[in-house]
C-alpha cells in the first residue's frame, strides 16, 4: 500500500475545501487519478471548479501531471500508471512471465496489452503495449487486482504472449499450470492458438 501523509501547516491556503480535497486524494489508498475519479472521491460535480484546484496542486508539486487528464501522487505505483495510461488494460506479456520465472531474461519495461500497441516513457520507466482483440480484453479471468492494479496470471500472460507471437520461447515452461492454461483457452477463440499451446507442452 502507498501511503502520503499530509503535512497540514506547508499547504499553501487557498480556502479549507481545497485542503480537504487534497488530504482526501493524499489519504486515497490510489496513487493515480483522473478528474472523474477525484470527483467521486470527493463528491465534487463542478469539474471546473476540480480542475482549478488540481492545475493548483500541480503548480505547487503536491500532484504530477504524466500525461493530459492523468494525475498522480509523487510516489505513484507505475504498474498502476500502466493501467490508467489506456484504458481497457492489464499487466501481462514479458514482465509478469518474468518475475514469475518463466522467462529469464531481465528486462525492465513494463509490459501490458490494450486495444493499441504503443511505447512511451515516463519518469525513466519504460511501457510497451501489444494490441489485442476488445473481446480478450474485457474478459477478466485470470487477471487479478492488486493494489489498483490490473495484472494477468502467469498462465494469463502465457497465453497472451503466445497468441501476439508464435514464435515465443519460455526458459521454464514447467512453472505453468496447465490446467489453468486449459481453462482459459476458450478466451482467445483460437485453434492456432491451441496448436501453438499443444506445441509447447509437447514431451
């Protein structure tokens, strides 16, 4: 959990609302926000009036602006950031399969897959997104969320690695659960998909 405290006595006064709409954002178990979402949080419906108040945050470093419409505390999760960057999304590919042993070559970026293929860089961290079909996207089993954060199983981003790339090779392949492999197939509507999955767990 991130966790900001509030230093009442530096907060430049600009009227007891806007303090309280700030300790509201910095006592959020969140660290990424849009303008919808803060004014939910804080029962607010005037958004200019929310926009005045966050540019003012922004001004005076209490809140960072890493791209238009998307604010973040200063110790923001960037796997959360991930997932607010584009909306659908999840956590998956090369980044989950690593950390899950599967892979083992290291690399930092932070993968996901969306409904388009970017790349971009925010405060030194790297996002590579693959595009897939709206249909896988939307159907959240063997995503988990942790912590705001939306992110496949490693048999979740088996699969998705295998359905963009044919030509995948897992360093590990025995740490997959292929029950639960099965069990998701049916997702991706697929019958190459299903050839590519029979062909690595062939003996």
């Amino acid at each position: 959990m991130y966790i900001c405290e509030l230093n009442m006595g530096r907060i430049p006064m600009f009227g007891s609302q806007n303090n309280n709409m700030l300790y509201e954002i910095l006592n959020d178990n969140r660290t990424v926000y849009t303008l919808p979402d803060i004014a939910m949080l804080v029962g607010e419906s005037n958004f200019e009036s929310i926009n005045d108040k966050i540019n003012y945050y922004v001004k005076t470093s209490r809140l960072k602006r890493p791209r238009k419409g998307i604010y973040v505390k200063s110790n923001y999760n960037p796997l959360e950031l991930a997932c607010r960057l584009y909306t659908p999304s999840y956590i998956s590919l090369e980044y989950v399969l690593q950390r899950a042993g599967i892979i083992f070559q290291y690399d930092s970026t932070i993968t996901a897959v969306s409904y388009l293929s970017r790349k971009l860089s925010i405060d030194n961290n790297e996002y590579s997104y693959r595009k897939i079909k709206n249909e896988i996207i939307v159907d959240s089993t063997g995503i988990e969320q942790i912590n705001n954060v939306n992110i496949a199983t490693p048999e979740r981003a088996f699969l998705d690695i295998l359905y963009l790339n044919s030509n995948c090779y897992f360093d590990n392949s025995r740490l997959i659960n292929k029950d639960l492999v099965a069990e998701l197939l049916p997702i991706y509507k697929s019958k190459a998909l299903e050839t590519r999955v029979k062909k690595q767990f062939k003996p």
